[in-house]
C-alpha cells in the first residue's frame, strides 16, 4: 500500500468518524477482518497488503466504490477482468481517455 492511499483511506475514516465514533480504527479494522494495528500500518503507507475481499469491504465501510480502491491499490476485480475480455477495444478506448484527461490537467 502506498503512502496517498494510507493519507486516502485515514482521511476518509476520520471524516466519517466526525459524526460516528463506530469508525474508530479498531472498530473498522474488526469489521473488515483485519488487526487494528494492520490497518494503522496501511494507514501510514507502511508496505502492507490487502486481499480483494477485505479491499472490498473497506470500501463499503467507508462508502466507495470497490473499483476504485482496488485500482488505487494497481488491481482489478473479477468483474472488471471479464469485462476487459469482453470488449478490449472500448477498455482501452477509456482508459486513453483516463490518461489524457490526466496529463491536459483534467479538462
């Protein structure tokens, strides 16, 4: 896990957090099947990895969407996969768009 996705993943918590103390690291850490100090550590861009499955269930902890923590983690779910296989040429299609949209600034 990167250091931007330990500062994404600690921030968005903590904004929650705000107004529910069920978000505590413990606490979420418990509910993905993780130890608390294992998600501090990703939290603070240790080297740490994480599962699909427990990506999966961070991000519905904290309200994302899968796709997008797992593509900030350099993967890709089963779904995304076959969708790929099923159409190449509209994948790649996007995901120049994806990359110019990114190199222009975003505009």
């Amino acid at each position: 896990m990167s250091k931007l996705f330990g500062d994404y993943i600690r921030s968005r918590r903590e904004s929650i957090r705000k107004d529910d103390p069920d978000y505590s690291i413990r606490k979420v850490a418990s509910r993905i099947g993780i130890h608390h100090s294992y998600l501090s550590k990703i939290e603070r861009g240790e080297p740490a990895t994480l599962s699909e499955k427990r990506i999966v269930a961070l991000a519905d902890e904290l309200g994302d969407d899968p796709e997008l923590l797992l593509a900030m983690n350099g993967k890709v779910s089963e779904a995304v996969r076959r969708a790929v296989f099923a159409d190449p040429e509209r994948v790649i299609k996007l995901l120049n768009q994806i990359k110019a949209g990114a190199s222009d600034g975003g505009e």
